[in-house]
C-alpha cells in the first residue's frame, strides 16, 4: 500500500512565485522518507498540501489511497502533522494542548487521556504535564508536538524539519524516538536541509530544488553516487 502519492502537484502563490513546478512523490507504508532540498526549495508547501494547510494549485495528492480533494476528512485522520513552527497555545498546559487535540479527531475524551499520558511518557515531558507551555524549552515544544500529533494514532506522520534549532544531544535522543515508532508500523516522512539526518534516519529520500524533485531513490544508492 501507498502511503503517500503525488502526481503533477503544482503551487503557485498569490503574487506569482511557482512554488512547486509539477512535482510527483510516492511514499510506501512503512518507510522512513525524507523530502531534502535547501531554504526555498518547496518541501514546506508541500506537506503543506499533503495536510490541507496550502491549498494546491494542480495535481492530485493521496493519502492511503485518500484523495485530498474528494475524501478530505479520511485523508486528514491518516495524518499527524509537526509544523515548524510553535502553533500551540502558549498559555495552556502540556497535558491540555495534547488532550484538546482529541476535539479535531473525535478521540474519545478518556482514551485521550490515556493516550496523552503514554506519549508524553514516552517523550518525557510527563513530569511537565501541568506546566503551561510557553515555560517549556525549545526542545520540549518540539516533543510536545510530536506528542499532539500522535494523539488521535495517525498511520503518517508529517515531520517539518524536526530538529531545526535543537541541541546534538536531544537531536540523537529524537531520532531514536523517530525510529522506534517507525519500527512499530508508522509510516514517517521529514523535511530536512541536513543530508546527515536523512542519511541516518531515512531509507528513501526526495531531493527538491526551486519547486522540482530532481533525484528520487534510497539512502543506499544516493550515497554510492556520491
Ligand atoms: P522550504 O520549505 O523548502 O524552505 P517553502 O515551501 O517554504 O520552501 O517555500 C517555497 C517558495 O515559496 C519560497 O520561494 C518561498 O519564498 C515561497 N513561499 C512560501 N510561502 C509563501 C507564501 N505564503 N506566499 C508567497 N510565497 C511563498
Ligand atoms: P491560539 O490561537 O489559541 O493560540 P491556535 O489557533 O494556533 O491557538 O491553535 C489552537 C489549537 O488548534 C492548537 O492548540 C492545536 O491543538 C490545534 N492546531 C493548530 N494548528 C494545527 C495543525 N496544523 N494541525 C492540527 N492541529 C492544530
């Protein structure tokens, strides 16, 4: 099964800037895939679309076989989303922010409870359950959206650039998370502008330059070639 797959995507913005030229992308179940491309180069637009954030503007996008434009509210239960940026209340607890979640998904209000407790565990930041967001580091707001995404059990998870800004250290303790819950079925997909992190993680990769896939194949081969 395709979790992923995308033909003939194409982007532009209001004022002209083609964003994405046409690109085509296809993810496996199971895989670990990194969309790679320097500043600029559309991988944000693109998961972007893939989560319905963007709206397109040609192409078609399918989610475990989901189409984004007739089968929108299946294909959003499919996936988890990291942004980049901090989109969370900054007010609000570590334990509500992953909790409320639930209202977006129809997670029952119990099984979120129990869910937030397991992947907040697992992401240590249990012990911050009760703190209100803004007085967590940079790194905790980063697993605290990872802990909110994985909330209503996505079979996708959408990583963009997870590790931007974060330390060596808590980079390697979240790429050990990363592999663990792809080993457990779930299928993952991170943007990246570090070849070292897609060449740790990942098995297949894209690489995007100014709104064109220009070399799609597994970590293996794209090494040999270097
Ligand atoms: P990346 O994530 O690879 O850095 P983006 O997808 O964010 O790239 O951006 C691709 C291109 O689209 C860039 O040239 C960027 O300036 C432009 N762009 C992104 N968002 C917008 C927007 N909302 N309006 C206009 N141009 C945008
Ligand atoms: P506020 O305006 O209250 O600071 P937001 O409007 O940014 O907060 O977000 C409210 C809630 O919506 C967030 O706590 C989060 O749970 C959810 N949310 C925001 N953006 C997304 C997203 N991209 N994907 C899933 N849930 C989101």
């Amino acid at each position: 099964m395709k979790a992923l797959s995308i033909r003939g995507l194409k982007k532009t913005y209001k004022g002209g800037h083609e964003a994405l030229k046409g690109i085509d992308l296809d993810v496996e179940e199971g895989d670990f895939f990194a969309l790679l491309g320097p500043n600029g180069a559309g991988k944000s637009t693109t998961i972007g679309i893939i989560s319905s954030l963007v709206n397109k503007s040609s192409g078609t996008v399918n989610v475990f076989g989901y189409d984004l434009d007739t089968q929108l509210v299946d294909l959003k239960r499919q996936i988890g989303l990291v942004p980049q940026e901090f989109n969370f209340n900054q007010f609000e607890t570590v334990q509500q922010i992953v909790v409320n979640q639930a209202g977006y998904y129809g997670v029952p209000r119990e099984l979120a409870k129990q869910r937030a407790e397991k992947y907040l565990k697992q992401l240590s930041l249990w012990d911050k359950r009760d703190s209100p967001a803004r007085m967590l580091s940079g790194g905790m707001k980063r697993r605290l959206m990872i802990a909110r995404a994985l909330l209503h059990e996505p079979k996708l998870l959408i990583l963009d650039e997870p590790t931007a800004g974060v330390d060596i250290e808590l980079r390697r303790s979240m790429w050990d998370y990363l592999e663990t819950i792809n080993k457990q079925g779930i299928t993952i997909i991170l943007t990246t502008h570090y070849l070292e992190e897609a060449e740790t993680l990942c098995r297949n990769i894209a690489i995007i330059d100014q709104g064109t896939i220009i070399e799609n194949t597994s970590i293996k081969r794209l090494l040999a070639t270097l």
